[in-house]
C-alpha cells in the first residue's frame, strides 16, 4: 500500500521479510502481504502475523470511545497528508496519554513494523476495536481506500460517543434530583426519626399505623444496615443474573419500546445506532450479510435485533430488506417506505444515513420531552415522601399534646 492508502501489487528482492518491510518503508510504502518464492520457484505464502499478545484493558484507565475517535481522527488526518502509515502509527503512539491505549497502538505499529496487515494488528485488540470498526477497516484496507474508510470509522465512533454523551448529560438533572430525595429521606428515618421514638416511648402512647411503620423501617436499618446492604446487592445481582437470558431481555426491551414517552426515546436511540451502523458498513461495500449480522449484534435491544435477523434471514432467501421493515409494529411505516424507495434506485446507504441523521435529531427532542413529563413525578413524589414522613411524626405529637392536657 502506497502513502495515499491505495493499494499496489510488485516484486522486488530482500534476504528476508523485515528487510523487504524496511526497503518498502523507506519507499513511502507499506507491505499487506508477501509471497516469497524459493529457488526451485515453489512460493509460499508468508503473512507477517506475530504481534504482542492481546492488551488487556485496565479498570484504572479505561479506552473510551472517545479515546479511539481522537486516534482515528489523528490518523485519518496524517495519512492523508501522505504521511507513512508506520510514521502516523509512531506518532499517535508517543502521544497518546492513556497507558492502556498506549500499549495497544505500540503492539499495533510493532506488528505493522514487523508485516503485519493493519487489519490484523488492530484486530489482536478488539477489547478497543469492535467489530465494526474492524469490518470497515478491512473494507479500506482490501479496497485501497483507507483515508476515505478511516473518515468513515470516524463519523461512527463520533455519532456513539455524541448519542452517549447526550443521554449522560439529560440524566444529570433527574439523578441529582433523585439522589437528593432519596439522601433527604433516608436522613430522615436514620437520624431522625430515633429522637420522635425516644418521646414516644415516653408517654406510651398508642401510634397511628403508618407511624410504627416508619418507626419500625428505622430500627432495622440503624441496627441490620448490613443486611439491606446486602439485600440491595443481591437485588442487584439478581436482575443482572434475569438479563442474561435473551427471553427476559426480549420483555424488558418491548416493554422499554411501548411504555409511554420511554417507548419514543428508546427508538429513536435504537434506530439511529442501527440505521448508521448499517449504512456505514454498506457504504464501504461490506457483504451485506456481514453488514447486517454486525448492526444486529450492536443494536442494543433484542426486538429491533430480531427485526434485523429477520432481514438477514429475507435477504438470503433472496428477498429485499423493506419487507420486514414494515412487517415489524416497532418500526415506523416511514423508515421502510425510505428503505424500499432506495433499494429501487440503489441509493440504500445514503437513504440509511439519512435516517439515521433524522432520527439523531429526534433523540434530543424525544430526551426534552421525556425530561419535561418526568419532572413533575420527581416533584410530587419527593413531596409524597417527606411529606408522609412529616405528617406521620406530627400526628402523634397532636395526640401527645391531648394527652398531657
């Protein structure tokens, strides 16, 4: 491959396959394979795989998305400003701030350094690299368009970490307001409400039912806080150990597509992601079996995955895709009238980036009226709690006051 990412084919002679790696490199060029051929011209074919073992991501220093967008990016720009692939790789490297990330893309130019393809360097990480990267990184490298494909992985990596980053930053709001309630309240029955029992005792007084509950909750969280700490981590753990099985995902995800206001935003989450993964992959002439078996697999919701399956499963049998777009009730008519128009004209991956455009927009509406329906539940049921929490201490205290005249 020359510096401009395009593929080459040639001959030329070295003692062994680095000298032949460093000949090329001094050329402005960069060896996928080679097949060296003996004296009694038998060839064998040679791939230059060896790289460092697999790099195993650290807790301490996790790799973001964004950590691999910016890498991309920064190679994307360098390749094509015709630097050398190995340049570019060196480069990244030695600036690189995260020791996981470090570590790998070292491996990587390593490998590279020793003959290795960029497709299989990469691919020795793919705890960083999914596979969808890597389908479309391969896609560049076999066709000799990789400044175009790495543009490509780029508007990928940038589209999850935008949809991940709009998402974290609506919750900030409803999780501080939550987390207070939830601080306030518990403050209350652990701090609190032992100085009301204390009185209580003192008079002996009978207690209104929802008083002694409160009591009651209180006591055993001061005196068995241990065990509500593990009740609430075997909760925890049990609902992770429900998940795992895909028929109680299957009901979890339907129930997050119909249930009101959550349904609107959960699909437009979902079908931004899938419709741009796909028509990245098509785009850059991934086999549109892979393309599809990989969008079902990053799709995120076991419904819409099934929907995907059934696509795949069309297409194989030699049927289009809009079909089982429109047989589904949990993809809009829309999206498969868009499908089948360009599946006619064979513009199916600029139609699904415009989807896939339209319904990125929509995630930020669909957030602010999810947002604004859930803030007054917020309001009413942390006045409900301390609310019933007030009047239930107060009550008795009126009760007291009736007594001691």
């Amino acid at each position: 491959m020359d510096k401009r990412g395009q593929a080459c084919e040639g001959s030329a002679t070295a003692s062994n396959l680095a000298a032949l790696t460093e000949m090329l490199r001094q050329q402005n060029q960069f060896l996928l394979s080679a097949t060296v051929v003996s004296e009694n011209k038998e060839p064998a074919a040679i791939q230059a795989e060896q790289a460092p073992r697999q790099t195993r991501v650290g807790r301490r220093h996790p790799v973001s998305d964004g950590d691999v967008a910016i890498v991309n990016n920064q190679l994307s720009l360098m390749i094509r400003s015709a630097i050398p692939i190995l340049d570019a790789l060196s480069t990244v490297t030695t600036q690189q701030s995260n020791p996981v990330l470090r570590e790998a893309l070292q491996s990587v130019t390593d490998a590279v350094r020793g003959g290795s393809s960029l497709t299989a360097a990469f691919g020795r990480h793919p705890e960083i690299f999914d596979n969808v990267y890597m389908s479309l990184l391969e896609a560049g490298e076999a066709s000799g368009t990789l400044p175009k494909m790495l543009e490509r992985i780029g508007s990928y990596l940038e589209f999850k970490v935008g949809v991940r980053t709009r998402i974290r930053s609506a919750m900030i709001y409803p999780s501080v307001v939550m987390g207070t309630a939830f601080l306030v309240v518990l403050g209350l029955i652990i701090f609190i409400l032992p100085t009301f029992a204390e009185v209580f005792e003192q008079f002996d007084a009978p207690l209104p039912p929802m008083t002694k509950m409160l009591l009651w909750l209180s006591g055993t969280l001061r005196a068995h806080w241990l065990l509500w700490v593990g009740g609430v981590g075997a909760a925890i753990f049990g609902a992770r150990a429900w998940l795992r099985a895909e028929s109680n995902r299957l009901v979890l995800h339907t129930l997050m597509l119909t249930f009101p206001i959550v349904g609107s935003v959960t699909r437009c989450i979902v079908l931004a992601r899938v419709m741009r993964i796909l028509g990245e992959l098509l785009g850059a002439n991934v086999p549109i079996l892979k393309s599809l078996e990989l969008s079902e697999a990053t799709a995120g919701n076991v419904v819409i995955a099934q929907v995907i399956r059934r696509m795949r499963d069309e297409v194989e049998a030699g049927k289009q895709l809009w079909p089982s777009l429109a047989a589904s009730d949990y993809i809009p008519e829309m999206v498969a009238h868009v499908v089948a128009g360009a599946e006619k004209s064979g513009r199916l991956p600029e139609a699904l980036a415009f989807v896939a455009d339209y319904y990125q927009r929509e995630v930020d509406v669909a957030l602010h009226n999810f947002f604004a329906a859930l803030e007054p539940v917020f309001v009413v049921f942390l006045g409900i709690a301390i609310g019933g929490i007030a009047i239930s201490m107060l009550i008795p205290i009126f009760q007291l006051g009736g007594v001691v005249q």
